[in-house]
C-alpha cells in the first residue's frame, strides 16, 4: 500500500510552469541591466516612457528567448540533473504551448517597443533575442567550446538595450557596460560548467571542460577574471563614474579574484559552485554601484 511519501509531488500551478520557461532569476538580472543603462543614459531621471515601456519590452523579449531555448534544449535538459526537473522534460507542458507563448512573449515585446519606445531598440532586441534562442542555442552551444564566449554577446546587450531607449542611438558608454558583461560572461558559466562537466560531457556538449579539461578552463577562467578585473575600470578612468565606484569595483574584483586563484589551485568540489554564485552577485553589486554613483552630487563625474 503507497504512503504519502510515496506520491509523487503534486505539479505546480499552471502560470509557475509557464513563468519557469522564462527563467525569472536570468530575465530579472537581464532586465536589471537593462534598468542600468536606461538610468544612466540621463543625467537626471530619464523618460518615463523608455524606463517603463524600454524595460517590459527587453524584459519580455528575454522571456521569450529563454522558453525558446527550453524547447529547443529539451533533450539535452532530459538528461541533464540540473535541468531535468523544468516544465518540458517533465511533461508538464507541451512543446506547443511553449512555443505559442514564446510567440505571444516576443510579438509583445516588439510591438511595445516599435511602438511605444524606437525602433532602433526593438531592432537590436529582436537581433539579440535571435541570437541567443538560436544562433548560441542551435549553433553554437553544440559546434565550439567557445561557445558561451561568442554566444555572450547577446546576454551582454541589455545595458545597451537600456540606453537606446532613452538616446535612439547607441553610445559609447553603453558599449562600456556591454563589454564588462561580455568578459564576465565565461569566467560565470565556466565555473558552472565545471561544476557539471560530467553532465556536459553525457549530453554531448561541448563546454570547455569537456573538450580541454578541468585545468585549461580553471587558467581561463581566471584569465578572464584578471581582464574583466581591468575593463571594469574603465568606467572611472573614462569618467562616466566617480570614486563610489571605483572603490566598489575594486572590492569585488579583488573577492572575484581570490575566488579564481582557488579555483585555479585547489580542487575543491563546492568552490566552483561558489564562484559561479558570487558572479552573480558580482555584477549585481557593480551595476547598483554604477547606479548609486551616478545620482551621487558627491561622486557623480570625479576623477583623479
């Protein structure tokens, strides 16, 4: 006779599997970026307009590329323990339905944005939704262990997306906060990546683990945390932030590279993990840093 710890749990309500194909935790930081850049496009507070309509439509743009990207990822999801458990490989929606709400996601983030903001912004929205949900996705993600540092390029382009709304052009600054996401992007996932070689190498997936070891990527994950320890200066030596800044950002990069040199020289299972937590909280903290520092009277624009 079945107990209840027998049972199997029961399903989660029908709008939570559909808000877990958009990966709330990765859009809310994207969409949070995004925020960043509109801010900082203005000296003051920008347009309403573009702080609200710009952010719903990357928000659900982003939205849509993630379910897009849980469709098209479904197999390797199944065999996979960190993903196994999402909507799809469960059964708990159809790849139909996921499909129809990408659709729905996608049309309304490119009509509020045609619309509502610019079309500069909807243009390099859209480019970037495709470029994950399908050119990283189909393309990449399976023919070069590169392929998160090429593929990064469109998980970089929110702060971008940002500041177009407010400007309808795309500024050099922006650009400045595209590259600081763009190098941080390998040293974040690589340390996941090692985490779950093993899951990697079962799906067939090219990570760099899998295909130049453990070693190798634990040197470049700590390369790039020395670059990315570099660009992320260039905002107070550009002037576009002050001294609040700086003083964050050299905290967080010294932790961030504490973490890489012991992820470099021990092999300790929990510390890639770990650095691949404090990540996300790195650039959670260094973007909010860029935030406060620019509405700051006392900091905003000084230099050395």
């Amino acid at each position: 006779m079945s107990t209840t710890s027998d049972l199997a749990p029961p399903a989660p309500p029908v709008w939570r599997r559909y808000l877990e194909l958009t990966k709330p935790k990765v859009v809310a930081l994207i969409t949070f970026t995004a925020i960043v850049g509109t801010l900082l496009a203005s000296p003051g507070w920008p347009p309403l307009d573009a702080l609200l309509w710009g952010n719903l439509g990357i928000a659900l743009a982003s939205g849509c590329a993630a379910t897009i990207n849980h469709v098209l990822d479904r197999r390797i999801d199944e065999q996979m323990a960190r993903t196994r458990a999402r909507p799809l490989p469960t059964g708990q929606l159809t790849e139909r339905k996921a499909l129809v709400f990408a659709a729905v996601l996608g049309l309304t983030a490119m009509a509020i944005l045609s619309f509502l903001v610019n079309l500069l912004t909807a243009a390099l929205t859209f480019a970037s939704l495709i470029g994950y949900a399908v050119v990283y996705t189909v393309w990449l993600k399976r023919a070069t262990s590169q392929n998160i540092v090429i593929g990064g390029a469109a998980g970089a382009a929110p702060p971008v997306l940002g500041w177009a709304a407010v400007t309808n052009n795309i500024d050099p600054n922006a650009l400045l906060l595209f590259l600081i996401i763009f190098i941080w992007t390998p040293p974040h996932f690589w340390a996941l990546a090692i985490a779950r070689r093993d899951e990697y190498a079962r799906a067939g997936i090219p990570m760099l683990p899998v295909t130049h070891g453990l070693a190798y990527t634990r040197l470049h994950v700590l390369l790039y945390t020395v670059l990315l320890f570099v660009v992320t200066l260039m905002p107070f030596l550009t002037h576009m932030s002050g001294l609040l800044y700086l003083c964050v950002a050299l905290v967080l990069n010294v932790i961030f590279l504490y973490y890489a040199l012991a992820l470099k020289i021990t092999a300790r299972e929990e510390l890639p993990m770990r650095v691949f937590k404090f990540s996300v909280t790195y650039l959670m903290y260094l973007f909010a840093a860029l935030l406060v520092d620019h509405y700051l009277p006392t900091t905003q624009g000084s230099v050395l």
